[in-house]
C-alpha cells in the first residue's frame, strides 16, 4: 500500500503536565447553549425546568482545529473572534453498541481538560440569519484550544467546580458545573442516540454567559477551579489584522 501524499500524524493532547503520556484525539463533539444564562445572551430560549429542556444543540469540530500549545493565530475571514470557555471530557473506551444509558455513561470518561470554543461570531450569525448551518463560524483552524488532561479520578465532585476564564487578568466569564443544563452523562446518552462514541472523542460541554471578543495580543487563562489550567495568547495570524 502506497500512500499519495504524505499522512497527517495524530493529533494528541497531552495527559498530565509532566511525562510523555498523550491521548490521541478521533473526534471532537460540542455542545451548544448549555448553559442557560449563556442561551439568553445570544437570545435563544432557557428551559424552565428539565422537562422543557428538549433535546441538546449538537455540533462538531474537526481533530485539527485542536490547539495544544496555547498558540492561536487570529483567524481569517473574521473581525469578530469570540472566546466560549468549556470543560472539555475525553472518552477512554469505546461505547457498547446502541444508546449509552446515563447511569453508565461514566464508566467511558478518561478525564477531563477546559478548553475555548472559539467563534467567529460575525460568521456564524450572518449563517443563523438566513437559517444556514454554522460551520464556518466553528469548525475552523485552531478554533478548539485545549488543556493537558487530568485523568478522572483525580478530579474529585465535579459538578462542585466552577470554571473561570481570564483574558488580560480580568475575568470574562466564569461559571458553575452545577448548572449545566445537561450534565456529563446526559450528554454522552445523547450523543449516542446520533453517534457510536468511540476511545479518543473529545466533548466540548459549553459555555457560561460573559463571551466576547478577542484580539491579536490578548492573553487567555482559563481553569476548572485550580485543578485544570489552559494558558495562551492570540497572535496575528495570516487575516491581515
């Protein structure tokens, strides 16, 4: 077997921040309007109990849009680049076949990580207007930075954490695992009513209320209560800005 262009090489994040532990990444899974304070600033409806929660927005990222190293090029095509800060939560076994109930859908969690789901909004609203899909606001180059990953067990009561992001030391959002509206296992059951999850997916689980714009220059921290942390710094990139 011959290859006609050379093969991209997997795409791994790190496990941990010492040591040459990586988990290679297959697909990247997100979530959107997950939280409800977050779903009424872009103007879309919260669900007043569970009940009228329906079923979650769904949509996926491409492997390669992962940013690893903190470095994120300003995108083209855009003057409107947004941060959504994220728990990211990596899958370690495959699913067994049909629909992962939600009493064991944590038996599939590997770890966890917080990522930035970035947006070019002005794209992905312009798509929403004409009722088009929003691929080109999300699924774009280094549109996806992540964090090394924390194996789950070292992440004690997760829905006790709260995520915080930074830009230029002053807070931009910051939210409570609490109040996801679909939690970890709720997601993943939904999920697999769409997809066979598999070892190596990532979900990005959404976003708090406070996302907003980033420039070339700005530095970004973002944490899931000290436990996790992501540190990086948009550059110029190739869009002329």
């Amino acid at each position: 077997m011959v290859d006609v262009i050379p093969p991209q090489p997997p795409v791994r994040v790190r496990v941990g921040t010492t040591g040459d532990t990586f988990f290679p990444v297959r697909r990247i899974y997100c979530v959107g309007r997950n939280f409800a304070d977050h779903a009424r600033e872009m103007g879309a409806d919260a669900p007043a109990s569970a009940a009228d929660r329906g079923r979650p927005v769904l949509f996926c990222k491409p492997v390669d849009a992962l940013v690893t190293d903190g470095v994120v090029p300003y995108p083209r095509g855009t003057s409107e680049l947004h941060h959504e800060l994220e728990l990211v939560v990596a899958i370690g076994q495959d699913a067994p076949p049909g629909i992962v109930d939600v009493a064991d859908a944590h038996s599939l969690v590997f770890g966890y990580a917080v990522g930035l789901d970035l947006t070019r909004r002005d794209l992905q609203a312009a798509a929403k207007a004409k009722g088009l899909p929003w691929d080109t606001g999300k699924a774009f180059d280094s549109s996806a930075p992540i964090s090394h990953l924390v194996p789950a067990a070292e992440v004690a009561d997760l829905d006790a954490k709260t995520l915080t992001l930074r830009v230029n030391d002053s807070v931009r959002q910051h939210g409570a695992l609490v109040d996801l509206i679909w939690d970890v296992p709720e997601i993943l059951h939904e999920l697999s009513r769409l997809f066979a999850l598999r070892a190596g997916d990532l979900v990005y689980m959404g976003t708090p209320a406070g996302v907003g714009p980033l420039q070339p220059g700005d530095r970004f921290v973002a944490s899931l209560d000290g436990v996790i942390e992501l540190t990086g710094q948009v550059t110029v990139g190739d869009s002329g800005l």
